[in-house]
C-alpha cells in the first residue's frame, strides 16, 4: 500500500504541486526586480524623449525666428531685383529671353 502511494498517482499529484510552487517562489523572487529595471528604463527612455521634444520645439522656434528675420533683409532686396530685371530686359531683349 505505501509503495502505491509512493509510485503511484498521489506521488505524481504531489510532485507536480510542489514543481508549481517552487515555480511561483523562483517568479515571486526574481520577476518584480527584473520589472522595476525595466520600468526605469522605461522612465529614463521617456524622460529623453520629453527632453528631445523640447530641445526640437526650441530650435523650430528659433528656426522659424531666423526665417522671419532673412525674409525682412530679402523683401526690400526682391523690389531692387525686380528694377535691376527690368532694367536687363529692357538694355538687351535676346539676352534676357535666353537668360530666362
């Protein structure tokens, strides 16, 4: 009778929740280290990112500043092209026409 308990179903019932358990205990004691390390990478990754996204909004602000400012030297400049054009057309017309 005992050597059926031993061999038999009961045994392979017990083996088998004590392979469970020692599972859960070996996940309880080494899973939550293993996220948390991965939460803070997560945390670092997104914290560059935030910082990323600012210095990238910042330098399209400053582009955009830079633009605005070429665009008042060069309107002033676009009317004295134009008089300067007219004035190409008018010295030579086959000139200009192969220069457009």
């Amino acid at each position: 009778m005992i050597v059926q308990l031993i061999t038999g179903p009961a045994s392979a019932l017990g083996l088998a929740i004590l392979i469970i358990w020692a599972g859960f205990k070996l996940i309880a004691k080494y899973l939550p280290p293993i996220i948390e390390r991965h939460m803070q990478q997560v945390d670092t990754i997104a914290t560059r990112l935030e910082e990323l996204k600012q210095a990238k909004d910042d330098n399209a602000a400053i582009m955009n500043d830079a633009i605005a400012g070429l665009h008042t030297r060069l309107n002033p400049i676009e009317s004295d092209v134009s008089v300067i054009k007219a004035i190409v057309i008018k010295a030579s017309p086959t000139t200009a026409v192969e220069q457009i």
